[in-house]
C-alpha cells in the first residue's frame, strides 16, 4: 500500500512538472495593439505649369511671352493613431488613420521678348513667389508581420490606403499689353503680372502604403515606436483660375490700372496655353510615438 502511494505521488509530481514546463516554453504574444505617433512628411513636388502667346501690334513686329510656374514641397507635420489585431506571434492586421499638411513655394518665372518695327529688341524677366498647400488624410488598412523578443519588436506592413486630400495654390503669370501714348506719338508697352488662382479642391482617392518600423518596449505594455513609411497615391490634374481685375505694368510705371477681364480671358484661352498641372500626394514620412500593447497571454 505504502509503494502505491509514494508512485501516485511521484506520478502527480512528474504531471505537475511537465505541465509547467509546458506552461512556460508555450509562446507569449500581445494580442491588442494600439498607437499614436507624430511625424515629419514631405509630398512629391506638384508638376510644373506653362504659359506662352505671341501677337503684333502696329509698331510691334513680333512679341513673345512665357512664364513658367514651379512648385516645391516643404516638409510638413502630422499625427495619427493605429490599432492593430494580431493572430499570433508574428501575424496581424492593423487599421491606420493619420492627418498632415505642407506647404508648397511656387515660383513663377516670366520672360518677356519684344522685336519693334526698326528691329530694336528688348527682353525683360521677372520671378514672383507664390503660395500653395496640401492637406491629406489617410486611411490605412494593412497586414503586419512582427518579429519580437523581450526588449525589442521589428514590423512591416503595407496595404490598401484611402486619401482623402485638399489642394489650394496661387501664383502669377505675365501678360503682355500694349496702348498708344495719349498724344499718339508713342506706343507703350509693358507686362502685367496677372493673378493665377487653383480654388481649394477636395477629392478621395484610392493606393497604397508601405513601412516599416522598430518598437523598443519601455515596460510590459508600453513600447516607443520609430517608423518609416511610404505612401503611393495617383496624380490629380488641376486647372489655374484667372484672377480678374485691374493691374499696373511692372517695368515702366505707364500703363496703370489697366483692366484684365473677359475679353483678355478669352484672348489667353485661344491665344496662349495656360498648362494644367498634376498634383502629386504620394509621400514618405519618419514618425515616432508610443505603443500600448495588451497583457500577454497564453494559448493553450
């Protein structure tokens, strides 16, 4: 009776054993994690937009005028929050959602070339600063791959990203004219540096991101997170607006309050080529922040 008892014994004590053992070597992984995070962004650089006519008029034998108006992105801010739901230890799905804004200089480059009748040539060229801004909001559903040990986790992911953006920009462009003086002896000429304008314009679009990332775990549930990531989403082609009014010439002091309306809107339309330009929101970004993982479990 006494052996029965002791083997029972020894026998609870080797299930117990092997029971822990299995406890402990059986992976642990979070389950939920969630983050929010700041960043530093910079769009691509929007296309280029060109303007050129030619004319003649009386004393003028030929007049040629361009400007050509670049842009180039600043890099912007932003911040965003993400929630990801993991399978296991190294799959999972993460939902991102972040907001963020830049600057664009734009600078339109005006050359003015003008032939007279006795074959006097006179060229002029100005540049006039210009303003612009994107904003986008993205939307970010991904697969994650994680690779964790005790103190450190390494991440990628990528997915389908929704953009929601807002572009806005004014520039210049130079528009030539030309009028007899008011004792009719003389023909004045000068350029006038007319008002371009692209109304704030909103649209959605669908792409893609890519990134990458590295997780250095502070605590049991707390992590500072370092990421990079890029974001490809398709050209938006946006037209210039004409800003009517009344403006001075730029060279000679002349010509002033000279009007700029319909009949000079409809002279560029079919004489000159106002170029739309393309809008370009894919980006890449570096971001950092914090990350709450839930408790680690045990899967039996």
């Amino acid at each position: 009776m006494k052996r029965a008892i002791c083997f029972f014994l020894l026998l609870l004590a080797a299930a117990g054993t092997a029971a822990a053992q299995y406890y402990f070597d059986y992976p642990k992984y979070s389950r939920f994690e969630a983050g929010i995070f700041a960043f530093g962004w910079r769009p691509m650089n929007s296309g280029p937009t060109t303007y050129a006519d030619s004319w003649h008029d009386r004393l003028l034998l030929s007049v040629y005028e361009s400007t050509l108006i670049s842009q180039k992105t600043s890099i912007g801010a932003g911040a965003g929050a993400s929630f990801g739901l993991f399978f296991n230890r190294t799959l999972g799905t993460e939902v991102l959602v972040e907001t963020s804004a830049s600057d664009l200089k734009t600078t339109a480059g005006m050359s003015a070339f003008w032939t007279w009748a006795d074959r006097r040539f006179i060229q002029q060229d100005a540049a006039w600063p210009g303003t612009g801004r994107l904003k986008t909001t993205k939307i970010a559903l991904n697969i994650v791959n994680r690779f964790s040990n005790l103190r450190r986790a390494w991440t990628v992911s990528g997915g389908l990203t929704a953009f929601r953006n807002t572009f806005s920009a004014e520039s210049w462009f130079g528009f030539g004219v030309s009028k007899m003086s008011d004792d009719g002896q003389f023909q004045l000429m000068d350029i006038l540096k007319v008002g371009l304008r692209v109304p704030e314009t909103r649209w959605w679009a669908l792409g893609a991101d890519l990134g990458a990332g590295l997780t250095l775990k502070l605590s049991e549930r707390l992590g500072l997170k370092l990421e990079v990531r890029g974001f490809y989403c398709p050209l938006k082609g946006v037209s210039w607006s004409f800003v009517q009014g009344r403006y001075d010439g730029v060279f000679y002091g002349q010509i002033l309050g000279e009007p700029f309306g319909e009949d000079s809107v409809e002279f560029v339309t079919n004489a000159g080529t106002l170029s739309t330009f393309d809008v370009k929101p894919s980006s890449f970004r570096l971001g950092i922040g914090l990350t709450w993982s839930s408790v680690p479990i045990v899967e039996y």
